[in-house]
C-alpha cells in the first residue's frame, strides 16, 4: 500500500525533475528518449532541484513542492534557451543530441539522389524532413524532383511537381551529392548503377 510519505517523495523529486527535462527537451534539445533514461535524468535533475530549494528551507512541504516545481520550470526554460543560443552558434551542436544520422545529414544536405527499394531514382533536395523526436518513420520531402535513368544518369523533371514525399520504407540507399553540375550528379548515378550491377 502507497503510504502518504510514498506519495510526498514522489512528488518531491521526480515532478520537479521531469518537469525541468521536459520543458528542455520540447523547447531545446527535442530528441527522442527511452522510459529507462527519462527516469534516470529526471532523478538527477530532481536531486540537484531538491538541494537547491533545500538551502532556502522553505516553511513545509507544500511550499517545498511548489518552489522546487517553479524552479525546475525555469531550469528547464534557462536550459532550453542556452541549447538555442549554443546551436545558432554552433549549428552541428544540435546533431550530436540527435538519435539519428537524419537528422545530422539530411538538413545540411544541398542535392540528394533517393534509390527506391523498386530501384527508381530520385534526385532533389530535402527542405521538410521530420524530425527524429516526432516520428518513428522519418519519411523524407524533397523539392525539385527529378527521375534520374540509372543507365545515362539523364534526368527527367517531373512536371507540374512541386515536391516528393517518399515512405521511410521505400528508401534503400540516400546519396547526399554536393553542389556540383547536373551533369555530374548525372555521372554519380550512372556509376552507382553500376556498381550495383558488378
């Protein structure tokens, strides 16, 4: 049975160090976490909290509660706001949070060449990707598509097309292709295709 002293201890360090987790993770650093290290953070940045109002010995209980929950809201905004001042400064610092190589590459990434799983190939560059965060399935959006011939490397613009968005799970392979020519991206997949051939 959960007695009333269960109850306060619960309260007294895991919501003041989730609250501060969650406010940083939703406004800053916004990458995707397991239950296991929700719970590990969330105590740690309680136990840290805790010490904190516990040097201002706050009257009782509900008054402990209330100032550790103001100050994890603050903590968690201070830090969400320092991660954005760190990433316009130091834009690769938003990657190293992130789970996925996605969300590393792909918003850096000028033109990209998609290979289907049916092995149709797709040149454009990414503009709206979702983040790793949101979704699971990090289906990818590219404008100024084009159907690339894996044999000549020729691309056809599809017409009256403003943009692609192509299923997670119909990408087998994502050159991310630099701001050359077209007629060397050209010449990028016609040897993938036959490379893929030998």
């Amino acid at each position: 049975m959960i007695s009333a002293a269960d109850v306060e201890v619960t309260l007294r360090y895991i919501v003041p160090g989730f609250l501060a987790l969650k406010v940083f993770y939703f406004l800053g650093l916004k990458t995707r976490r397991t239950d296991l290290e929700w719970t590990l953070w969330s105590l740690l940045a309680a136990v840290l909290i805790d010490a904190g109002v516990g040097r201002l010995n706050p009257p009782d209980a509900n008054v402990r509660l209330l100032i550790a929950v103001v100050t994890a809201l603050l903590a968690g905004l201070a830090l969400a706001g320092v991660w954005y001042v760190l990433c316009r400064v130091w834009p690769s610092a938003r990657w190293i949070g992130s789970r996925t190589s996605w969300d590393a590459i792909l918003p850096t990434a000028k033109w990209i060449q998609i290979w289907t799983q049916k092995d149709q190939i797709i040149i454009g560059y990414p503009r709206v990707i979702a983040d790793s965060v949101d979704t699971d399935q990090l289906d990818l959006y590219v404008q100024e598509p084009a159907w690339v011939d894996p044999a000549t490397g020729a691309r056809s613009p599809m017409q009256g097309v403003a943009g692609v968005l192509i299923a997670q799970a119909e990408i087998r392979l994502i050159q991310v292709l630099d701001e050359g020519a077209p007629e060397s991206r050209a010449v990028t997949a016609a040897s993938v295709s036959g490379q893929n051939e030998g």
